[in-house]
C-alpha cells in the first residue's frame, strides 16, 4: 500500500523486522556468553522483540502527522517520542521477564526501568531516524512523480499554445474580420483587432505553460481573446467582466482559462443566431479564489460535443498545482447556459 508521500507498507515493515530480529540475535549472543538459563530466557526475549516491533508501528503513527514539518522539527520530535517508546517498552519488558523469572530481594522496578530505557532509547531513535529518511525518499519520489506528470501536461498545454499562435482557423477568422471591418471603413476597430491578436500572441509566446501568472494577467490575455472573437461575431458576442480587486493578485498556472473561454465560444457561441453573454467571474469565496467562465446560452448540448480533453487537462493542471487543495466543477447552468467554476487557494504554494 502507497500513501501520498508516505512511505509504503512493505519497506517499513521489512525495516522493523529486520531491526529486531537483529535485535533479537545480539541480545542472544550476548546471552551465550554469560552465565544463566539460556533456553529460559529465548520465549520472554521472543516476545519483548515482538513488542518492540509493534511499538514501532505505534511510534510510526505518531510521527505521520509531522511529515509535512521541517527536518529539524521531525527530528526533535522523534528524539521525544523515541525517549517516551523506549520507557514504554522497557517496563514491558521488565514487567515480562519478571513473569519468567521472578527474583526476590531485586532492584527497584524504576532502577531496572532506567538501566533498560538508556540502550532502548537510541534501540527506537535509530528506528525512528531510519523511518523518517524512508519519508523523505519516498516524499522525494512522489514529487519527482508529479513533476513528470507536470512536465507531460507542460508540455501538452504547450502544444496547444502553438496551435492557438499558428492555427490556420483562428488566423483566417481573425484576418476575414479584419477584411470585413476594412471594407466597412471601421479602421478604429480594426486597429483595435490588430492589437489584441498581437497581445495575445504576445502573452502565449512569452509565457511557459508551467508558469504561474497573476489573475489579472490571465484575464487581460483571455480579454485580448475575446475581442478579437467580438469582431468575428459582432452582435452574438457580447463579453463581461466581473473580478474582485481583491483577488486580481493571485498567482494560477498561465493560460489555464484558454481551454474554458474558447469551448464558450466555439459551442455556445458558434451556433447561436441569438445574442450570447460570455462571461469571466473571479471573488474570493470561504479563504480561496473562486473562477467562474459562464455563459447563457445552450448548455444542455454542451457536453454531446466531447469536450472531455480540454476539460480534464484543466482539471489535471490544477490538480498537480494545488493538490486537493483545488476544485473543478462544470456542468449545466439552472437558469439556462453553462458554467465551469475552479477554486483554487489564495495564496500560492
């Protein structure tokens, strides 16, 4: 069994059992070479290092929680718990040799207790150092996992990016636009078409799919987008706003409002003869940033178009850049149209 950055199952347990069992042999040997029972002492010795292993698991459950804190602070709390396990598992094992071989006229228990205490101190401190080094590996491995899997969707958004800076659909729309406003003698709005298709090629060349942008950033280049698209649909196409200032500030991976904003306008706008509000929301909901692209238009058809890529590549991103600190939600609008809403925290990680 795996966790998320723990480490797995098997290493752990194959480190505890070899830990006492070569506890176990020592503690044997030694046994050989002094005088006294023997035989009599390997089912009590047997059954202190079966206790040992289970206080391991113990002691590991107690040091899961600190995972996520500094090594210099998960290593002053193991030496705490170390101190705390090794007393525990020394009045156990008095308390079970005592069973076996009762002795009269013996030192104090707390005697017995601290002679025992002072070698399985560091017994249980090698154990909890050697347990949280698997941590770090495995934590080590888990990101060098998700960067991979970063890279491979990087490098997928990347490819997207190039299709929208070169794709010979979107540059022949924009252009017959362009020709269009010409021919009605609108060069004001030409102009301003010129500006925002080169805008935002500018913004897709210049920024990685990896990078994290501000807020503001990203909507500025989406708005760069849609206005080109006014030009296209004139009147089908009318565009809002509505971002907090307070959260214009935050920092979400570049680009990853293309996907939404263009599936609006390709299967909500694209083929309605009627007026469609495209809109792009941003407030601060509950501690997180709340994104919204919305539209009103046929949201019931908008999934039969198989927008399934787009969508979970989004979903994706988001999931590598916050974790389960992020949420994804689409679907069907309740008053007509269709919405897709991210949340996604604050501050950046």
């Amino acid at each position: 069994m795996q966790t998320n950055g723990f480490p797995r199952l098997t290493p752990t347990v194959l480190m505890t059992l070899a830990l006492w069992t070569l506890a176990f042999v020592l503690l044997t040997g030694r046994s050989l070479m002094a005088e006294g029972p023997f035989w009599e002492q390997m089912l009590p010795r047997f059954l202190t290092c079966t206790m040992g292993a289970l206080l391991c698991g113990v002691l590991a459950f107690a040091l899961r929680p600190t995972a996520r804190l500094g090594l210099a602070t998960q290593l002053s709390i193991s030496v705490v718990a170390s101190l705390v396990t090794g007393v525990v598992y020394s009045v156990l094992a008095e308390l079970v040799f005592d069973q076996f071989f009762p002795m009269t006229n013996s030192s104090p228990l707390i005697y017995a207790v601290v002679s025992r205490a002072q070698l399985n101190l560091w017994l249980f401190l090698t154990w909890s150092t050697a347990y949280l080094a698997l941590v770090w590996a495995e934590r080590s491995r888990h990101n060098e996992l998700r960067l991979v899997q970063a890279q491979a969707l990087a490098a997928d958004a990347q490819n997207r990016m190039l299709r929208y800076q070169i794709n010979p659909h979107f540059l022949f729309n924009t252009l017959n636009a362009l020709h269009s406003l010409m021919l009605d003698a609108k060069i004001a709005k030409a102009k301003q078409v010129v500006l925002s298709l080169a805008d935002f090629l500018r913004y897709s060349l210049v920024r990685s799919p990896d990078e994290q942008v501000t807020l503001r950033e990203e909507v500025e280049a989406q708005s760069a987008y849609l206005r080109i698209e006014e030009a296209r649909f004139g009147r089908r196409l009318k565009t809002r706003l509505s971002v907090d200032p307070d959260v214009v500030d935050c920092t979400l991976p570049s680009m990853i409002l293309q996907p939404l904003v263009e599936n609006a306008v390709k299967y909500a706008v694209a083929p309605s003869a009627q007026p469609i509000t495209l809109e792009i929301a941003a407030r601060l909901v509950d501690g997180r940033v709340e994104i919204e692209v919305r539209d009103d238009g046929l949201g019931a058809s908008y999934e039969a178009h198989g927008l399934g890529v787009g969508l979970e590549n989004v979903r994706r991103r988001l999931d590598l850049a916050y974790g389960s600190e992020a949420e994804f939600a689409c679907g069907p609008r309740p008053e007509g149209g269709y919405a897709v809403r991210l949340r996604i925290p604050k501050a950046p990680r």
